[in-house]
C-alpha cells in the first residue's frame, strides 16, 4: 500500500481537487483508494456524498489518529491512500507528512504563491521527507505556461524541492465536474484537462512504485 498526502502552506491550490480527480483515475486503473480527509473544510467528503457509492472510499480522519487510520486503509484492501491535508502547516499537515511515502505540494504559479512554498520546504527538510516530496504547479494559465513553468522551477531549485515535469492547467471542467460528484477523465475524457490529470498519475505512480521497489531491494 502507498500513502500519498496533499500539502502546502497556501490555501486555494488546489490540493483536493488534485486528490479527488486523482482517485478517480486511479480507481479506474485498479487501484483501491481511500482519500482520509483531514481538512477543516471538508471538500473531499462534501465530494464524496454528491457522488454516492464508495468508489473511492471517503472518510474523515482524526489528526491524533492519522497513522491508525492509514493503518486501517490496509485492512479494507486499500491499496493507495490520499490524505488531504488543511492549508496550514500544522499538527494535522505534519501528521500527514510523516505518514507519507510521498508528499504531493500543490502551488500555483505566480510570485505570491511561489513564496509561500518557503515554510512548506522548511517542514519537509525538517521532517526528513523534503526527498519524498514533489511539487505540482496547478492552475496554469493556457496562454502563459512557459513562463509560469520557468518561474516555478527557479523558485522550487532554490528550495530543493523537486518539480513535477507534469503540470495542470486552469480549466473550468475541472471544478464543474467535481460539483457533480465526478472525476474529470469521467466526465470529460477526451478533454486536455483529463489528459493533464492522466500524465500527472503516470508521473506519480512511476515515481512511487520505483520507490517501493528500491525499498524493497
């Protein structure tokens, strides 16, 4: 089983709509998700009762007993588990982390939002995971993607926090979709929103899965 969690210091990333689209896919590819939703506001959950059944499996989890929670996952056939955790560095942020085999950080592009990847890299080198955690620039503009694509690989460079080749596009489909309880490749599959969301699973689970395998070896 692999634990995924989705932090960043900032708020309005993007960290529950990545992990909710995400599931979906990865449900579609066989995996068993279960996305513990430890953020005060509850998105995932909210997204989880408009789209009913349990595919992926939704629950809210107690920060105290995240690791137990993780744990549980295992017992029920989970075999990839999301934590979407709150947009402050914090108890639940840090529970999350150290219950992580990797650390997705959502950021938008643009000086402000770059900024505040500061406090996040500071926890990861802290925790020891700054090795395990990748960043994701989400929200691009179509019309500006090279430049806000540069802007963030300077700024992740100089926090040695590694950027993800895959980005994702600000696109209206990928909020609409997730209102009606779907995943955008549902809904929307032959849109380039759902083939960003597909690349950007690819490029997780290669990762992922090579660091299992050299774990193992």
């Amino acid at each position: 089983m692999r634990t995924w969690s989705f932090v960043a210091q900032k708020g309005g990333v993007g960290k529950s709509t990545l992990a909710c689209h995400l599931a979906v896919y990865a449900e579609a590819k066989g995996e068993v998700v279960a996305i513990l939703d430890i953020d005060p506001q509850t998105t995932a959950l909210r997204w989880a009762k408009e789209r009913g059944g349990n595919e992926p499996m939704v629950f809210a989890a107690a920060t105290g007993k995240l690791r137990d929670s993780v744990e549980a996952a295992r017992t029920l056939g989970v075999s990839l588990v999301l934590i979407d955790a709150p947009s402050k560095i914090e108890a639940p942020a840090l529970a999350a982390i150290a219950c992580s085999d990797l650390v997705i950080v959502p950021t938008r592009p643009g000086l402000l939002n770059l900024d505040a990847l500061d406090a996040t890299a500071r926890i990861l080198e802290h925790s020891g995971k700054l090795q395990s955690a990748i960043a994701v620039v989400n929200g691009v503009e179509t019309n500006k993607v090279q430049t806000s694509l540069g802007e963030a690989e300077v700024a992740l460079e100089r926090l040695n926090l590694a950027m993800c080749p895959t980005h994702v596009c600000q696109r209206s489909p990928l909020e609409t979709s997730l209102n009606s309880g779907r995943g955008i490749t549902e809904s929307h599959p032959k849109s380039p929103a759902a083939e960003e969301i597909r690349k950007l699973w690819a490029r997780l689970d290669k990762l992922t899965t090579a660091k299992k395998a050299k774990v193992r070896a």
